[in-house]
C-alpha cells in the first residue's frame, strides 16, 4: 500500500480522496502522537491541555475539511486555535510564537481549487520527519484519545492571528520600502490579504492581482504558476518589480521592471550576497537542491559562498539548515527559507526581503539579479520505466560519465528517478542550449530502451 503522506502532508481530490472520514482520522491519530512523551508529561504537571494552531488556504474544501480537522484534535482532548485564511509560513510562525503543541495547514499549495491537503506541524513550527508522519499514519484505525468532561478540547477563534504575523515579518525588515512600487499577484490564495498589507505597511506602493478569493479562483490562471499577468502588470504599471505567489504563499518569483522573470535561484543569490555583506550569512554558506542551476553555484564560487546541496523538497533544505545553524536556503521554484526569520519556506518575508535589498541598494531588480548568469538547463520526464532499476544499470552510468567528460566543468547532468511514479528524470545544464538540449535527448533515448517496461 502507498504511503498516505507525500513530500508535503497528506493530499488529494477533495471529498474523494481527501474525505472528512479521513481528515478526522488523521487528526485524532496526530493528537495521538504528538502529545507522547516528555512533551506529554510536561502538559500533565502544568494541568493543562494541549494546544493546536489550524488554519487554511481560500479553497471551499478546506472549510470542512477544517471543521473535521477540529473535531478530530477537540475530541482527543486538544484545545484548537481556528486562525482561519493565513499562509502556511504563518501558520508556522504562529505555533513558535504562542509555543503551541502542534498545529495543521490545510492547503494544497500551488494545485488547483479541486485539490486539497493536510499538512502537519510540530511544537516549534517546524514540518515533521517522515518517522512521525509513519507513526500518524500507523495511528489511523485504532483507538483514538476520548476524554469526557473537562478533558475534551475547545474550539476558538484566533482573532489577531494575521495581525501578528503582519508585525512580526515588518520587525524582520533591514530597511524600508519607500519609492518602491510593487505588484503583488496573490493567486486568490491565503496572501490576498497578508502581503498587501504588509508591503504597505512598510512603504512601497502597491498594485494587487489576484487577491478576490472565491473559493475555487485559487492559483486558477495567476500565481507563481502563471506568471503572464504579472509580467503584464509590471509593465502596465511602470511598476519597480512584481511578486507572485502560490495559493498558501509559501513561495515568492518576481518579475523585474522589463517583465523578465527572476526565479528562485536568482532570489537566492541576491539575497545570499546582500546578507554576506551585511554579515548575516552563517559560514558564508547557502543551501540549495540538486535542481538549482549551475550558474547560481558558480556566481556562489566567485563570491566565496560555500554551497551545500539535498536532496528535493523543502524539508530536506529545512534539514541542512537546522544541521548546519545554517541561515538561508531553498528551492528554484521559489521556496525560499531564512531561518533567522522563519521555520519555513515564507513567500511574503522573502518578496520583502527582496524589495528591501533594491531600496538598500539603490539598484534595479535587473542589476541585482545579474549577480549570476542561468546556464540553459533542459528536463526530459521518462515515463512508463522501471525507475527502481536506474541505479544498477551500468550502461546508464557509463552514458552519464560520457555526457559529464564532454561538459566538463561548463555543464552537468542529474538522472533523478520519481518517487512517485514510473518515471525518470533526465536534466542537463549547459552553457549552449542545443548542446544541453542533445545530451539530454541522448540520455532520455538511453534510459527508455534500458528501463522500458
């Protein structure tokens, strides 16, 4: 059977796959787990329940999937704080600030409204290995936690809990805003209110898309997912540059002046440089995925910037830098994450973060984001293989050695197999997009007759 949990919580089709049955299952089984042990006893001697932080992305799945969600934590004894709409980041942000037990997102992220998730927090903010989420997953179909009395959980309204975040991520600022001008594109997501505020409040002056929520408008044709009408508005507006998030604004891209798009590896390097220089940046060291563009650990190399790389997924880089007490890491895809400010990705902090660095400096988004050149990069999905014979088969080693010999030190090659279904990834980096473009179809080639099922 496939695990239940994926690389970020639990999701799938809302009310099909992702039902309330399941919703209340799982967060009796979490409130099983994540009130054992120490943490557990602590609670007992204090006479007190545990605390739980649940909160939402706009999509019209999640009010009931939240009600579920409620229940399941109120009838194992867990006293729920209802935060309402609010981004992920806050939601984590949140449970560190108030030192709740644990707390649940319910959001799928950059999917469409259809889709939803459930996604699981631990005291401190932080995302749960995937041992905790196997012990929840395990919980599921035994006896829950049942307190009667005083002992059941109750449910209440977070009322400032959006307003907190607000005046934590303005305190996180190193400078102002004043005489930018910013286009926000919300995705009709969890940031539709958040993030217009916030760069308000800290000076720039802004110009919204994608902030009417209906429901079912999430990330539907805007976002960090669509970006065309950014760029447009960007150029529309005479704007200084334009930030686009997911549906649970987790993720921040930009757009500079001219409509060019800066992803998250050039977010990465601006912002790795700017805190090198004011002395922010741990061991002078970024972390990032093996799918971040060789020009970002070259413009890196040149500055002294030590690079350390994961594995995919935003968990892993949350790993390293909690390894290293490491400062600033993330995705290409824009997940970006200073763990100074934030225990994770956080796509509100990051655009301000940016925006602060233009007004620090004086420069364009342009300028800033020239700090490193994006080498072509080229993926080919190769699907319907054995991709767990990948790793054994020495004519695919031996092609990849070929392909890395004749790049040399001016590309590279990662063979990366789904773990989630039949497929092989095949992604080349080059300094010509033609050569990048004919290794990777050379290698793609290869795999599917080795691996064919």
């Amino acid at each position: 059977m496939p695990r239940l949990f994926g690389t970020d919580g639990v999701r799938g089709l809302a009310n099909r796959e992702l039902t309330a049955d399941l919703a209340l299952g799982l967060a009796q089984a979490a409130a099983a787990v994540l009130t054992q042990g120490r943490h557990a006893d602590e609670l007992r001697a204090a006479g007190r329940r545990p605390v739980a932080v649940v909160a939402r992305d706009p999509r019209v799945s999640g009010e009931f999937l939240t009600a579920a969600v409620s229940a399941g934590l109120a009838s194992s004894g867990v006293d729920v704080l209802d935060a309402g709409v609010i981004p992920t980041p806050a939601t984590a942000f949140l449970i560190d600030s108030i030192r709740a037990d644990f707390g649940v997102m319910i959001s799928a992220s950059h999917n469409p409204a259809p889709d939803n998730g459930i996604k699981f927090f631990s005291f401190g903010g932080t995302k749960l290995p995937d041992e905790v989420e196997d012990r929840i997953e395990s919980y599921l179909g035994r006896q829950k936690l049942a307190p009667t009395g005083d002992g059941v959980g109750r449910v209440r309204r977070f009322a400032d809990a959006e307003d907190r975040y607000v005046v934590h991520l303005l305190a996180t600022l190193p400078n102002r805003l004043e005489g930018l001008k910013v286009v926000l594109d919300c995705a009709h997501g969890a940031a539709a209110g958040v993030s217009p505020e916030t760069f308000r409040d800290a000076g720039a002056e802004v110009v919204v898309i994608g902030a009417d929520p209906d429901g079912m408008n999430i990330n539907d044709g805007v976002g960090s997912t669509h970006l065309e009408p950014l760029q447009r508005a960007v150029r529309e507006h005479g704007a200084d540059l334009g930030i686009a998030h997911d549906g649970d604004a987790d993720r921040c891209l930009a757009v500079d002046a001219d409509g060019n798009v800066v992803d998250g590896d050039r977010i990465m390097a601006i912002l790795a440089v700017s805190m090198q220089e004011r002395g922010t940046l741990t061991d002078d060291t970024l972390v990032v995925t093996v799918m971040s563009n060789l020009g970002l650990r070259r413009a890196m190399a040149e500055r002294g910037i030590r690079v350390v790389e994961t594995k995919v997924g935003d968990r892993y880089v949350l790993e390293a830098l909690a390894e290293g007490g490491f400062a600033l890491g993330g995705e290409q895809s824009g997940h970006v994450i200073m763990s100074e400010f934030a225990t994770t990705g956080d796509g509100v902090l990051t655009g301000l973060h940016l925006a602060a660095e233009m007004a620090r400096t004086g420069r364009t988004l342009a300028e800033l984001a020239s700090v490193m050149t994006v080498y072509p990069q080229v993926l080919v999905n190769v699907r319907d293989v054995d991709h767990h014979a990948m790793a054994d088969d020495a004519e695919i080693a031996a092609a990849v050695r070929a392909a890395e010999a004749e790049l040399g030190d001016t590309g590279r090659v990662l063979l990366r197999p789904s773990g989630t279904e039949p497929m092989v990834r095949v992604m080349v980096e080059a300094a010509d997009q033609q050569v990048a473009e004919a290794h990777a179809e050379r290698l793609a080639a290869i795999v599917r007759e080795r691996l064919a099922n």
